[in-house]
C-alpha cells in the first residue's frame, strides 16, 4: 500500500510525478513504452496483472483512489523484487481515443505516477493480491482539472531466479468527476417491441399469430427491461386479435378450378371466425407493467415503411393515416398510451420525405449514424431529427466492463450535453437485453446522466455524415396498388353484415404488405402485395344481364338476378337506371343474398309513354358506388296496350250481356205468345 504525503497541492504534484518518474525510468525502463511492455505472442512472459477494484466509481476532490487486483506467476520459478507501478494519460481522450487506449492500439506516453513493492516472492503457479491507496491530497487531480476519464495502468516487473526481468501490464480507466459538475444529460434508452422478419414469415407459413411466433422473445426482453427506464416502442400489430393474410377465401378460385360449393366439406370457413391469440393479451399485460405511467412509441401497425409512404403522396399519406388510426386504437384498448407527435422509422429517410411530415409530428427518430445527430429540416422547422449514436449503442448491446462504459459515457455526455439517445434494433435478442439491463443498471449511478424518456433537445451537432442510406423496395406504383385496393376493400366490406371488421382483414394484410420488415425478403413482400390486389379486385357480385322485357302495363315489377359468390352475406342495392323519362324505376331496392347463392330481386318500374327504352341494372353500396358490372338492357313500353285491351274486351263483354239481354228478352215473348 503506498500513502505518500506533499506539503503543498500544487507543488507537490509536480515534484512527486517527477521523482517517481525518474525511479520508474531507473527502475522500469521497458515500462514506458507500450510497445516495450506488451510481450509478444511467441514469447509470453510469465507474469499476469489484473486489475480488478478501482474505488469510487468516480473521484471526488475529498476521494482516496483504491486500484487492487491480483499478481500471477505462470512461470517454473519464483519470480522477486516485485514492483507495481501506476501510470495514467493526463489528457481527457474522445471516445475513439479512449477505444485505442484499451485495445492498445494508440501511441500515448502515460505518466507514471505511483509505485508499490511486494514484500514477498511470488512462487511459481500461484497468486497474491495487490492494493494500492492514494489518499485524496496526494491525487494528481485538483479543482483546476479537467473532468472526465483518464486511461491508466498498471504494470508489474519481477526478476526470476534466472535473473531475467519479467512484466505485464493491464489497461482500464478512471474518471475525475468533481461533484460541483452537477449538470446530468438526459439519455433515452428506446426499446423496440416488434417482431422480426423471420417471425413474420413463421406466422404467415404457419397461420398463427405473430404475437405467439414473437412472443418468446419479447417476453425475455421485458422481463429484463421491465424494471429498467427505458421508453418501450410498441407495435401494435402483436396486440391484434385480426391477423393477417386472412383473404384466402376472398380469392378467385384459380384457372380451372372449381369454387368450393356451400355445405361442402371442402367449403372455406367463415373468414369472419377466427380464436384471439392468447399471446396478444400476455404481452399487453406484460407492457402494462413494464411501462406503468409513461408514455409509449407507437411503432405504427406492424413498421410501415416511411420512406416508400413518404414518397408516395396523398396515397402514401391515406395509407399513413389509416395505419397510425390503427395503430393508436389498438395501444389505447391495450391501455397503453401513445406519445403525440413522435415517429420511430427503422430505415433511412431523405430529406425531401422528412419534409412532408406535417405538424403534428414534433419528433422523427432515425437509424444511428457515425455520430449521432439532432437537427432540424430546413424545409420542415417544425421537426426535429434524432440518430442515435451507434458507438454508443454498440456499448450497451456488449458486455462492456463497467469502468470503460462510465468512462465513455462520460465522454458522450461532454460532447453532447444536451441529451443522449440509444435506439436499440428491431432483432433485439432476450441476450442481448440482458447486457443492456447489466449497463443500464452501472449507468444508473452516474451523476453525468440522467436516464429519461424522449425529450426534444436544442438541435445542435446537425447530421454527422449524411442521413442513412435508402433501401425500400416498395414503389410509388406499389403504395399505389395498396391504396387503391384498400378502397376496393371499404366498399365491398360496406356491403356485409360486419363492414369493420372485413375491413380489417383486408387492412392488416396491406399493412404488412406495406411494411419495412421486408427490406431483405422482397420476394415475400411481392406476394402480400399481389394478394391484397387479387382479394379486392375480385367480382363478388354479378347481375344476370335480362332479354327484352315488354311493359304492356303502366307499372309493374322488373325481375333482376343477382348471384353472390362470396363467403359472406351480401346485401347490396339494385338500381334500374332508364335512359329515357318514358320510363321511370324511381326506387332502389335492397338485395339481401347468402353466400353462394343468386336470388330474384323486384324493382318497381312504370310506364310514361310508348316506345323502346334502353335502361342500366347496377348493384351499388351506400355511397352509391358500383360493386358489380352493370347490364344494359332494353324495355318495351307499350303503356296502351293495357287500356285498348281492356276497351276490348269490356265491348266484348257489353256485346255478349246485350245480346244475352236481347235472347231473355225474345224468349220471354214467345212464351206468352204461346200461353195467351
């Protein structure tokens, strides 16, 4: 233990680093170079140093600084004369420097500030432990140095019985850290919970939810992030009871094939019957305790791809705006609430979709790039852009020994004092949520951050090194087709008995078509694409285009056959559209028609005036919207046909009661003419 004493601070500390760099130089003298001090790998020495206690965390001015650790001999003799020297770097390096110091990779000359001589031999194969104190007026820091980490060392030398000089040496850190530099930076550690691609197709393959194929995983997550402070982003996709490619039964039977009849074993089930997975409950319940009172980040339904909507104008924004609603109901029902204002993309956005963001949205969070950013758009001053830092990032997804992640954390902190922000992937694994439970709980104690959820910092640093890449596959054309299909969707889901809940079916396919989870699966994509278009564009409805019909009445019923080859019950409204006012059908009627089956429905029409009139059968929704090809047909009106028939046959009638009449009359004559 070595417990020097200096008459004056500030004196002292230059007459002290300087005597004890002379005796280093005379006592060590391969010490001093990094290079002299690591052995090479063909030639291993046979001593080993750790370093495993420095006490406190970080130093204050009133602070002893404790180092310990242990002293191996791996060689066949005892190794004497041991001495261990303390050495540090007297600068504060930036992140990457501090790196280089540990891997050893960098050329510093570090200061060699203390000794402390072994008293016994270290015989061959065994261990003894080492402590050095430094009481706090011996520090080489004062009030006028900088705070912050410092890299040091510690190096042991020896002498075997050969004679021989033996070392080695281990490298880690200290931080000064006055407690006067009480200004915290707010670090936002973001979590993900979302499933992964590989997750995605699983449920598709299997037809399960994908609350059940990523449930495994998010649950180890927040089991060991749920007492951490992390901001949990959420995707609301897993809290679903509606799951997705559901449209097989609203697909067109393939050419050649049969469709399935009505009562047949091989008939599709109800697509509206469907068991809620259970899994979507437990993760509810599981966020609800993870998250208690604080806010959550919507992750949209299943993480759309914000650069194709983006790019993709007023269809990208319908779909934008259909899957946020979506979205925030679900998290609301979950009782979860949604942060206002706040956009998590995991894919790269330029500029110019940054700037159609409108001004709800305050906050846009970014992939991390080399060094992080906060800026705001200059065509979008309403915005604020946020990249993590992925060094930092990085830091807390390893294992990283405590004092090097205070160490550059603290750097961090000086460098960007307005607030620091870990976005942590999508693929997040429970092992990987560990180590970052691990971190989270060192940092925890650091009184240079300040764990919070998402603030909106003062821009400062702007974008170092450009925005992320691009890399959607999803086109303009393709947001397009969802869009389109989507209104397809809404207007044959206004004609069943159930119109939210078949749009839904339909929603949640096209939101995972339009998803960013496929960036490295396409081919995948392509497929949910074309089954969103196929399922809407298909023709449920058909009306049987009628032969001429005579009207020889001024009114009378119009016969229309309507098949429904849909698996759900179907109730549309039949429009007959004259193209001439010599006939009028002025009521629409409403068709009420079972699955697979066709019915006769009766519209009134009447008669003005003779004459052929070409007239339009349409099946529409209550918007007035066609679900089915309309049928031209030609009505012969022939309104007088009624009236000269019925003069007819009332003179036919009047003729045959007069001459009736006439016969009684004759015949009642002759017989009194007989009986007189």
């Amino acid at each position: 233990m070595i417990n020097s004493r200096k008459p004056s601070r500030p004196a002292a500390l230059v007459l002290g680093a300087l005597l004890t760099l002379v005796c280093a130089l005379t006592l060590l003298p391969h010490a001093m170079s990094p290079a002299a001090a690591a052995p090479a790998d063909d030639d291993p020495d046979p001593a080993e140093i750790t370093l495993e206690r420095v006490t406190p965390d970080y130093l204050d001015e009133e602070d002893d600084l404790t180092l310990a650790g242990k002293i191996t001999n791996h060689g066949d003799s005892p190794l004497s004369n041991v001495t261990v020297w303390w050495r540090m770097l007297t600068h504060v390096p930036s992140d990457e420097g501090l790196a280089e110091w540990l891997r050893e990779e960098d050329e510093a000359e570090p200061l060699t500030l203390a000794r402390h001589d072994l008293e016994d031999e270290i015989k061959a194969g065994s261990s003894t432990s080492y402590e050095m104190v430094i009481p706090a007026e011996d520090s080489p820091f004062d009030y006028g140095s900088a705070w912050g980490p410092r890299g040091i060392e510690m190096v042991v030398s020896a002498v075997d019985e050969d004679g021989e000089q033996v070392r080695a040496h281990v490298r880690s850190t200290i931080i000064w850290y006055p407690s006067d530099e009480s200004n915290a930076a707010p670090l936002t550690v973001a979590a993900p919970v979302t499933p992964t691609a590989a997750e995605w197709a699983t449920a598709l393959t299997e037809g399960t939810s994908v609350a059940e194929t990523a449930g495994p995983r998010l649950e180890g997550i927040l089991g060991h992030l749920h007492d951490r402070a992390v901001t949990w982003g959420v995707d609301a996709a897993l809290l679903d009871e509606v799951p997705p490619t559901r449209l097989g039964p609203f697909l067109p039977a393939a050419p050649g094939e049969e469709p399935a009849e009505q009562g047949d074993e091989t008939a599709v089930p109800d697509p509206l019957q469907w068991d809620p997975a259970k899994s979507s409950g437990e993760l509810a319940q599981k966020l609800r305790a993870a998250t208690g009172d604080r806010d959550v980040l919507s992750l949209g339904w299943a993480r759309p791809d914000w650069e194709a909507l983006l790019r993709a104008g007023a269809d990208g924004e319908d779909l934008r705006e259909r899957n946020a609603s979506r979205a925030r109901t679900l998290l609301e029902e979950a009782e979860l609430s949604p942060a206002d204002g706040v956009i998590w993309s995991f894919t790269g956005l330029d500029s110019g979709s940054i700037s159609r963001l409108d001004e709800p949205t305050n906050t846009v969070l970014i992939p991390a790039t080399e060094a992080g950013a906060n800026f705001v758009p200059p065509t979008a001053g309403h915005l604020t852009i946020r990249s993590p830092d992925a060094g930092l990032t990085d830091l807390l997804l390893a294992r990283t020994e405590p004092r090097e992640l205070l160490a550059r954390t603290l750097i961090e902190a000086q460098e960007e004092s307005s607030s620091l922000l870990v976005t942590l992937p999508p693929e997040l694994t429970a092992e990987q949520a560990e180590l970052v439970a691990e971190n989270l709980q060192v940092l925890e104690k650091a009184p240079w951050l300040e764990l919070s959820p998402l603030t909106s910092p003062t821009p400062g640093r702007g974008v170092a090194g450009g925005l992320p890449p691009l890399s959607s596959h999803l086109t303009s054309s393709d947001v397009e087709a969802l869009a389109g299909s989507l209104a397809r969707a809404d207007s044959f889901a206004s004609l069943t008995e159930a119109p939210e809940r078949v749009g839904a079916l339909f929603e949640t396919t096209a939101f995972l078509a339009g998803s960013e989870v496929w960036r490295e699966d396409p081919s995948q994509q392509q497929e949910l694409l074309a089954e969103v278009e196929d399922a809407s564009s298909a023709q449920f409805l058909t009306i049987e285009r009628p032969s001429t019909v005579n009207l020889i009445s001024q009114g009378g019923d119009l016969p229309v056959s309507v098949e429904n080859e849909s698996p759900l019950p179907l109730h549309p409204t039949v429009l007959v559209q004259p193209e001439d006012a010599r006939l009028l059908a002025e009521d629409p009627v409403t068709a009420s028609l079972e699955p697979g089956q066709s019915t006769t429905v009766r519209v009134p029409i009447t008669a003005v005036a003779n004459g052929n009139v070409s007239a339009t059968i349409r099946l529409v929704n209550d918007e007035g919207e066609d679900v089915a090809a309309a049928q031209n047909f030609t009505v012969r009106v022939r309104a007088d046909w009624e009236t000269t028939g019925t003069a007819v046959l009332a003179g036919v009638v009047a003729v045959g009661f007069l001459f009736g009449l006439f016969r009684n009359i004759r015949s009642g004559r002759r017989a009194r003419r007989q009986n007189g």
